[in-house]
C-alpha cells in the first residue's frame, strides 16, 4: 500500500537534494519507503537545482 504526498508551493524554493531528503523523512515516520519523487516548476537560478515543491509517494517495503 502507497500514500501520495506534495510538499512546497508557489513561495517555496529549495534544492532538489532538500526536497529528496524532507520526503524520506517523511516516508520513513510513516514507517515506509519512498517510491517516487519529481519536482515541481524549476526556481533559483538558472543551473541551480531549485524546485517549488514535490510531488512524492511513499510505500510499505
């Protein structure tokens, strides 16, 4: 069984390493695995590696 989740928004701007790392902490308080991750509309400068937000689900292993 997964569970989707969005994190961020329109006001949100961080790195996609950032975003990867809130999203297994996520996963794992739920006592899951994270299964899928994109990130959303690209921000920062350009190269940078930014993203508003993510989109994410979580699994049971």
């Amino acid at each position: 069984m997964c569970t989707d989740h969005r994190d961020g928004g329109e006001g949100s701007c961080k790195d996609e390493a950032l975003w990867r790392s809130y999203s297994v902490k996520n996963c794992e308080l739920e006592k899951r695995t994270l299964a899928s991750l994109t990130f959303d509309t690209p921000c920062g400068p350009t190269g940078a590696g930014g993203a508003h937000g993510a989109t994410y689900q979580c699994c049971k292993p």
